[in-house]
C-alpha cells in the first residue's frame, strides 16, 4: 500500500541521513549533504503522516456512507493516531 511504501521510505531517510552525518564526521560529506538528507527525512515523514491520515479518514468516510461508522471506529481511528509512527 501507498502507506507502507512511504513508511518504508520514512526508514530508508532515516538511514541515509545516519550514513551522511558519519560521512560529514569522517570529512568525506559536507555540511550541505546533512541539510539535504535531513530536508529529504523530513519530507518523506510528512508525506507518511498525509498518506497515514488519508488513509485513516477515508476508512470512516466509507463506513459512514455505508451507514455502519460507530463510536468505537472514531475512538479507535483517534488512537491510531496518537501512535508514534516512524
């Protein structure tokens, strides 16, 4: 899904910045490529959190037009979240 990917994407960002930040420690990257990779974590966590909201609302817009959204659906989408998320 769309979500997984983006999370998946948020993992890969995280990851990429840990490399450069050792590559700025060990002189081979510059300052410059820190600002990018966290520019690019930063992009990629709010592209999963818009995705992951999406997602989650839209799942409440269909079982209301099905006539079937119940109060525990809200409480459990408003605890979804509340999760910490990568």
């Amino acid at each position: 899904s769309r979500v997984e990917a983006l999370r998946r994407a948020v993992v890969s960002a995280e990851t990429a910045l840990e490399a450069t930040e050792a590559g700025f420690e060990a002189g081979t990257r510059t300052i410059v490529d820190v600002l990018n990779a966290q520019r690019d974590l930063h992009r990629a966590r709010r592209d999963f959190a818009r995705a992951r909201y999406d997602y989650l609302l839209n799942g409440l817009r269909l079982r209301r037009a099905a006539g079937i959204l119940s109060p525990a659906d809200i409480v459990a989408v408003s605890a979804l979240l509340r999760e910490r998320t990568p």
